[in-house]
C-alpha cells in the first residue's frame, strides 16, 4: 500500500502496550501517530509503560507521551494527541486518515468498538492484549480476515478480571507490543513476506504459535459483508 515514511497510525490506549507500540512505529519511521487516551499517568503501572517518568504522574498520557517520542528525536509535527475515549461517537474522526488502528488498550469493551468501527468503514486494525503471561495480537483486513467478533461474537457480560486485579507481565508487554507494531506494519504496507497476516497469534511465555482463523458468514460484525461476496461469486 505505501511505505512506512508515508504510514499513519492511530494507537488507542496509551498504557504497558500502546507506549511500547508507539515507540515501535515512531522508531520505524511512521508518518503520523495518532495517540488517543483520556486517562492520566498513574504510578502504579509506570514501570512497564515505557514512555512515562515518575515526574509525569497526574499528567495526560498523550501528552507525556509525545514529548517523550519529541525527546527522543520524533518531530513533533508526526505526534497528534486526542485526549478522548474511544467509542462510537469519537471513532469516524480518530480514524480519519489513518492506515491503520492499533488497539493496545486494558479492556474488552473498547476491543469490541475498536473491531466495529474498523470493519464498519473497512479500516485496518490490529488488537493487542495481554493478561499476566499471555498476550494475543489479532491483526484484521476486513472483507479479508476474520474479524474479533468471528472469534469471540461478544464481551462477555461480566468483565474478565481487568489487568488491574489479573496482573500483567512487564516483559510480555514489550514482546506482544513488538509483535503488534510489526504487524501493524505489514497492514499499512500492504507486505507480508513471512505471513504474520491472516492469523491470530498467541503469546504464551515468551512463545508465539499462530492460528489461522476462516471469517465466519453470520458475524454481526463483518458477515454481511462477506454473504454479499459470496453471492456475488
Ligand atoms: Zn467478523
């Protein structure tokens, strides 16, 4: 599709993922980051959210965020901050321009949305997620690849434990992170040498395995779109 000096990306959630993701895709060259999050810096998790210092604690994330990327070396003019929640109404603008959307947010709901708006405009998205020792990243062409809701259909209608009461491995952050950002790449570059495409992978201790995943026809999400394919064939 393009090359990465002409690549947009818009990071939802700034926390233990999305600043290792950001710092991956500013790191590779991107041309624009879009970093959403409404919340502020919290102690309790700054170790493991790698742009952040104790002296940012209070202070928006998307802000500190940025002016850690500026600091080291990312002109300022490719770092947009949206100090906003995700939903249905914030989606059409924080996805305007972008080539690609990156979840890396703490819970399922905003998962879910980040899924629908992607698919309902044919943005590509991957979703990234991580609880104690185990991470997954689901990278999705929609009208391509199975959607999120093709595999899980819905939130479960009690929150799992959030990452807050489950607890969250520092070094599987960063690994799961990593793994994102280079698919994320592969999205907005339209290159997929080795296939890390198509597939959702499964980090657990350190060690990725992939599963090919088929769209399923009645996904509320994406199946209609794939039954007009199929009829059209
Ligand atoms: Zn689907």
């Amino acid at each position: 599709m393009r090359p990465m000096d002409q690549a947009s990306f818009t990071i939802i959630g700034l926390g233990g993922l999305g600043t290792p993701l950001a710092l991956a895709l500013a790191a590779s060259g991107a041309r624009r980051l879009v970093l959403v999050d409404d919340d502020v810096v919290d102690l309790s998790n700054l170790q493991r959210q790698v742009l952040y210092r104790t002296e940012d604690v209070g202070r928006p994330k998307g802000v500190a965020a940025k002016e850690a990327l500026i600091r080291r070396g990312v002109p300022a003019s490719r770092i947009e901050v949206a100090r906003v929640r995700f939903n249905s109404a914030s989606a059409r603008g924080l996805l305007h321009d972008s080539d690609v959307a990156c979840d890396g947010s703490d819970n399922l709901q905003t998962k879910f949305l980040v899924n629908d708006a992607c698919v309902a405009v044919g943005r590509r998205f991957v979703i990234a997620g991580v609880v104690q020792d185990h991470g997954q990243v689901f990278p999705v062409r929609p009208g391509h690849d199975a959607c999120y809701r093709c595999l899980f259909e819905a939130p479960p209608a009690e929150e799992i434990a959030t990452c807050a009461e489950a607890g969250v491995l520092g070094a599987t952050c960063g690994h799961v992170a990593a793994i994102a950002a280079r698919a994320a790449m592969a999205l907005a570059m339209g290159e997929d040498p080795k296939g890390i495409l198509g597939k959702a992978w499964l980090i657990e201790a350190g060690t990725p395995r992939s599963i090919v995943l088929r769209p399923r026809p009645d996904c509320q999400a994406c199946g209609i779109e794939f039954s007009e394919k199929e009829n059209q064939a």
